[in-house]
C-alpha cells in the first residue's frame, strides 16, 4: 500500500484565450498590445486648444478615448497611467485673447453714437468684405475699395440664388459665414446712419452697432492693434476659462479626469531645454530668433524615419500651414516641410526668456516635452482625433525621437475617427456646429455614450438625429425595461425566499441559458480583444437580453431566479464598465440618471410597503373576479385607478400576471407619465379612428336614404331628369318614348326596367327610415 500521491498532469488547453489586438496607426493593422512593463500602461492622449467652447468633436474624441482607457483598466485590468496635456499656448489663443480685449476696450470706450464710429465700423466693413468675402466671389464680382456697398446688392443675390452660392461655397467653403456677417454689419450700419440723421445719438444706439459688427471690429482692431497688447494675462484668463469649461462639460459626459493633466505653460523651461538637445543632436537650425526642425536631416539618418504616420502628406502644403499656426512665417526655413520649435515672438504675442531671445513653444514640441517629462523616452500608446495625425503626431514622433536618440518613441498610436454631422463635416461655416451644451439639451450623456459605442472608434461616425431616437433609444429603452423586470422578479422572489416548494428549478433551460451566459463572456471578450470592438460587444449582451427575456417570460414556467440574477448582474456590469452607469453600483442595472451616488435606494426603502399596497390590490381584484356582480365590477375599476393613476406619480408600475399576482416594478415617474399618456393618446386616436368610420359609414347611409327619397314612379320625369327627355311613360313611370317620339329600344327598356326596380328597393328604405324618425321622435 503506497503513501504517495499518485502524479499529476498538467493539463492541456484545448481553447487559447484571446488576445487583445489595436489596430495601430502606425502599421495600419490590428496588432498584439504588449506593453513594456508588465501590466503598467503608459497612455498619453493629445488634450484640447482651449479657446472656445468645446463641440460634439470633442465629444466624440474624448468620450471615446474615455471608453478605451475604462476597457484597458477596468475590464482588462491593465494600470493605466493616463496623461492628458492642455494647450494653453497656441496661434488660435492668442488671436481670440487679443481680440476680446480689443474689441471690449473699443466697446467701452463706444459711449455715444458718433459719424467717427460709424466710419470706423464702414471701414472695418468695407476691408472684412475685400478680403473674407471676396474669397467665395467670381473676379468679375468681387469690389475694390469704395465700391463695396454699391456691389453689395449683386452679391446678396448671389448668396440668395442657391446654385450660385453652390459656387461661391466652392471657392471658399466659409462664404456663407463670411456673407451673413457682412450682411448683419450693413444692416447694422444702415440702422445707426437713419439714426445719427434723427439725432439718436444714445450709448444704447452705439453699443447696438458695435455688438452687432463684433466678428468684423474684433478682426479689424486686431490687425490694427496687436502690437499693443502687452499685458499676459490676457492669454492666460482666456485660456483658463476654456479650460475649466472643457473640464466641466467632460464630467457632464462621464468623462474620467486624467490621471495627469499637463499645461504647457508649467513646462516652458522643459521646452527651452528640449529644443536645445534637438539642436546639439544635429536635427534643428536657428534664424531669426525662431528655432526650426530640419526634417531633411532626420529624415536622412540611418536610425529616423519622418512622417511615420502619414508618408504620404509629406508635401501637403495645406496640412503643413495648418500646423504652422496662423501668426507662423515661412521665411527662413531650409524646407517646405520643416516646422517650428520655437517661435519669436511678436509685439502682442505672449513671450519667455529662451537663449534666441524672447519667444514662445511651436505647437507640435508641447506634447513632446510634457509626455517625454512623464514618461521619458518610450510610452505604450498615444492618442488622439485622426485630423491630428499629420502633421501634429508626425512632428511629435520626430522631434521626440530627435532629442531621444531612438528609434520608436510610440508603440501604438491610436486615433479616433472623424464626425459627421447629418453627412456633413461639423462647421460653422456650414451651420451645423453643435456645442456639448447644446447637445446634452437635447440627449443625455449615457445617449451619447451610446451613439458611440454602436461605432467603431476608429471609423468615421455619421451623427444624426434618426441615429440617436432609433438605434440608440432602441438599446436604451431594451436595456432599461430588462433590468426594470429583472429587478421586480429579483424582489418578488426574496419576499417569499424562506417559501421553498420542494423544486430546484434548474433543469435543461436553465443549463442552457447559463451556458448562454458564459458563451456570451466568451464572445464579448473576443469582441473586445478585437480592437475594442465595441458594435460586437453590445450585440453579444443585447443578445443575451433577447435570451433572458424570452425566458422569464415563457407561461407556464417559474424562472430560476438565481440565473436570471448571475446574468442582469455580468449585463450590468459590463455596461458600467464602458461608462454607462448611473446611481448606486450595488444595484442590479446600470441604474437612473435622476438618482445621486448619495441618493436614498428608493427600492429598499419603498417596496415593504407597496408590497403590501400590492397584495392589498390583488385580493380585491380575485374576488371582484370571483363574483359576477356589477358591483364588484366598481372594485376593479377602483383597482384600475391605483395601478394607472394613484401610483404612477408615486413611480411605481403594476404588471398583471396569470397567477392573479402583480409584480411591482419602480421605474421613473416622468417616464410612466409619458407612457400612460401615448397611452391614453393611442386609444384616443383609435377612438376618433372608430367614430370616424362609424360618422363615414352613417353619412354613407344617409346618402343613400337620400337618394331614395324620389319614388320610381316619378323618378323619369321632370324634374328628376331634363326637360323633354321623354315624352311618354306607362303606368309605372317607366319611359316609353324619348323627347323625339322616338320608342325606346329594348336594352334601353330593359336598363330603365333595372333602374326603376332599384329605385323602388331604395325608396322603401327610405319611407322605412322615415317612418322609424317620425315614431322617435313621437316617443
């Protein structure tokens, strides 16, 4: 007899895991995430300009980015340090900053309505039309100095005739921005001459002409007077008011605060020092007090590679000046393609100390700096919108690899598709730039998050309207009525838990749908190894709704609620997972947007009671039912009330069952209201359907006692038919001869013969229906 354990074998694995693929931009396929230190992740995502309010393009790109970073680090499990810089100096900055001070100084100082304002706003005008709207305009229309106004009716018609705007819009796709400006500004100025000639000469009548000329005077007064803009504060203020907006809109989108959030102007000192080791590496030249990137020289080394992301538009000179800014000089550069490390600045432009002189950071070092500060020189995955991918991220890579030294400063470069608004790239141009403001006025942020978990992350996403009240109403309103029922069954099944009947109630369908349930884990992990294949995982758990559903709903057959509960709960889960939840995480669902984290559990504290209001209703009712009495037929009708009226303002909803027993369900006030009134509108519209038909069916009928009101006898003779017709009939009054003398033929005898017969069945109707009106109203 042995003592020894007997050996073991490991076993074999019959089905490898899956593994999570990106696709990365810089490969342009799904490839194996490995990161480079175990399960810590270093993630850098490319933040917001901040200089306006933030739009549904930032919605798209940094809900997204938040979807991604929440699947790495809570479903895969992955640390992730998520680093987000804001830009808080760029050309975009400084020209609104400048220009909001300008403007409000002219503003202030605009006390009366004076012919020396009212120039000043015509020259503004007359230049904003030469140049802006000239753009969009045929030579042969377009004004020259002093004739603006005069030519200003042609061009109004030519903005008002739409395939002749279609040609203007081509020429310059921001004409009709540029036109409606204009067109506000004349009427603005028409305005204030009628009233300078009346002698209105108010603070009131001045302030209305500069407001409603502000794109123009603001664009106007910073070209005029930038240079005396000294003051760096101005930038900052702007810059700091932007940014806490953006912040506030993104916890309004259940955005996640980064981990790190990077400003560039905490980091200049770093950029100085950057650019410095760019320029001792060999890879960036001065002139002019601005330091530039050669990329010939990187380009041209054994160990670089430029324009890793996008070769291709390498000589996109559109692209290249896009990046460049709007206040960048192309002179100096050794090549088309180089771009700016390090920008002298200019009178009006915010500045720091720098060995080439006062200046300020290009766009493109800002990130670089900051990431490589954090992260130093390798990071697993950077981010951002596809429109930055050339040449933001390539000139990034680049100088991050100049100063580096090394071959690969990103490993995965992931990049959120486009937005399209209706079909249309989001422009103001095209009016239909729509602020994060204004679109949660219209959705909720779980709607939002919706919509954009049905696309891909990478693909070009169309927003529209049908999208948002079809496909994704569709999903949430499946979602909510499932964990709504789950919810109630999960509830009535722990009033009567201590109530065992003697059955398991875990038979072949309850096998079945739990292997459902781990099949479905199964497949939502490969969807999301699938880089992030989002559309896939949520049609693996509605999937696995239509299951669950099918199944507690089958008659005849009590549910295994312990399933049903293990299922809604893994459902719930995963949804909070990618951002969705709302309201307390213990609670089965994903929970109500109207319900705090610190909010009373309305289930726990109400349901004892509705409970027993509940049983209450239900022995009424079973012995309303029970006896065939009118009066009993009251009770129901006083049971109907409480379940449609008296508990609906109370949110609580009643679901007869075949049992005779309701299950109680808590679902959100307002959203019952509104399901009882389309209810109520339903049956309203099909009872004004019925009355119709009903109202058409006796109109019909009345047409046609009508039409019997002529007895047969009478029915071929004048008046009922035209004068000389006929001149002879029999004793009947059925035509013998026609007007001419003529005798009738016999089809013409036999059609005669046909009408009269229905005539005399319709008369007899009619002095039946007669008779039947006199003996109402006799009674």
């Amino acid at each position: 007899m042995t003592s020894r354990q007997p050996a073991w074998h490991l076993p074999s694995r019959q089905i490898d895991p899956p593994v999570l693929k990106i696709f990365n931009s810089l490969t342009k396929t799904k490839t194996e995430f490995i990161p480079i230190d175990g399960s810590h992740v270093k993630w850098y995502n490319c933040g917001p300009t901040v200089y306006d309010a933030s739009h549904m393009g930032h919605a798209r790109n940094y809900v997204t980015q938040d979807i991604l970073r929440r699947i790495m680090s809570d479903y895969f499990g992955y640390d992730v340090h998520f680093v987000m810089n804001v830009t808080d100096i760029d050309d975009k900055i400084i020209v609104r900053a400048r220009q909001n001070h300008l403007f409000s100084q002219f503003r202030n100082s605009a006390t009366t309505l004076s012919a020396d304002l009212l120039s000043q706003v015509s020259e503004a005008w007359g230049s904003y039309v030469r140049e802006n709207v000239s753009k969009g305009l045929p030579d042969e229309e377009k004004p020259s100095r002093g004739e603006e106004e005069v030519r200003w009716p042609r061009i109004a018609g030519l903005a008002r005739d739409q395939s002749r705007k279609l040609e203007c819009l081509r020429r310059d796709e921001k004409f009709d921005m540029h036109f409606t400006a204009a067109n506000r500004t004349l009427a603005a100025i028409e305005a204030a001459r009628h009233a300078l000639s009346a002698n209105q000469s108010s603070s009131d009548t001045a302030l209305r002409l500069v407001d409603e000329s502000r794109d123009i005077l603001a664009s106007a007064l910073d070209k005029k007077l930038r240079g005396t803009v000294t003051d760096q504060s101005v930038f900052r203020s702007l810059a700091a008011y932007w940014e806490g907006q953006f912040f506030k809109d993104m916890e309004r989108l259940r955005v996640r605060y980064p981990d790190t959030v990077t400003r560039v102007t905490e980091y200049v000192p770093e950029v100085v020092e950057f650019v410095q080791g760019i320029i001792k590496n060999g890879y960036g030249y001065e002139f002019e007090s601005s330091v530039y990137f050669d990329t010939g020289a990187f380009d041209s080394s054994d160990q670089h590679d430029y324009a890793k992301l996008e070769p291709w538009s390498k000589g996109n000179r559109e692209l290249l000046a896009e990046g460049e800014g709007v206040l960048s000089s192309t002179s100096g550069r050794r090549s088309a393609s180089d771009f700016a490390l390090w920008k002298a600045s200019k009178p009006g432009e915010p500045s720091w100390p720098s060995p080439w002189g006062p200046g300020r950071p290009g766009w493109h070092i800002e990130c670089s700096v900051m990431a490589s500060a954090i992260f130093g020189d390798r990071m697993d995955i950077h981010s951002g919108g596809i429109d930055l991918a050339f040449p933001h991220h390539d000139n990034e890579m680049a100088q991050s690899e100049a100063y580096h030294e090394c071959g690969a400063w990103v490993n995965y470069f992931i990049h959120t598709g486009h937005l399209h608004i209706e079909g249309l790239k989001m422009s103001k141009s095209l009016k239909n730039f729509i602020t994060i403001d204004e679109i949660l006025q219209r959705f909720t942020a779980r709607q939002l998050r919706l919509a954009f978990l049905t696309q891909l992350w990478n693909a070009k996403i169309d927003f529209s309207e049908s999208m948002m009240t079809g496909e994704v109403k569709s999903l949430e309103v499946t979602f909510n009525n499932f964990f709504t029922n789950v919810r109630a069954i999960i509830s009535q099944a722990r009033a009567h838990e201590d109530q065992s009947d003697g059955e398991h109630y875990y038979n072949d369908t309850e096998r079945e749908l739990m292997k459902s349930l781990y099949d479905s884990k199964t497949a939502f992990r490969v969807a999301l190894c699938d880089s992030f294949n989002t559309p896939e995982a949520l049609k693996v758990i509605r999937d696995l709704v239509s299951r669950i559903n099918v199944y507690i709903n089958s008659p005849g057959r009590k549910a295994n609620v312990s399933v049903v509960e293990q299922s809604a709960t893994w459902i719930g889960d995963m949804l909070r997972m990618f951002g969705l939840g709302e309201g307390q995480a213990s609670e089965i669902g994903w929970g109500q947007e109207d319900e705090g984290a610190g909010s009373v559990n309305r289930e726990e504290t109400l349901m004892p009671y509705l409970r027993v209001l509940s049983s209450f209703r239900d022995g009424v009712r079973q012995l309303a039912i029970a006896k065939n009495d009118n009066a009993l037929k009251e009770i129901l009708k006083l049971c109907d009330k409480l379940r449609d009226d008296d508990l609906v303002s109370l949110g609580v909803a009643l679901d007869d069952q075949e049992d005779g027993k309701a299950l109680v369900k808590l679902v959100s006030p307002a959203e019952l209201v509104k399901a009882r009134e389309e209810r109520r509108l339903k049956l309203d519209a099909q009872a004004a359907k019925k009355a119709a038909a009903a109202e058409e069916v006796r109109q019909k009928r009345l047409a046609k006692i009508e039409k019997g009101r002529v007895p047969p006898e009478v029915m071929f003779r004048p008046p009922n038919v035209p004068e000389g017709t006929y001149i002879r009939w029999d004793e009947y009054g059925l035509p013998i001869a026609t007007g001419s003398g003529e005798e009738l033929s016999k089809n013409q005898q036999k059609k005669a013969r046909k009408d009269w017969d229905a005539q005399k069945k319709l008369h007899e109707e009619f002095l039946a229906w007669k008779k039947e009106q006199e003996s109402v109203a006799g009674s």
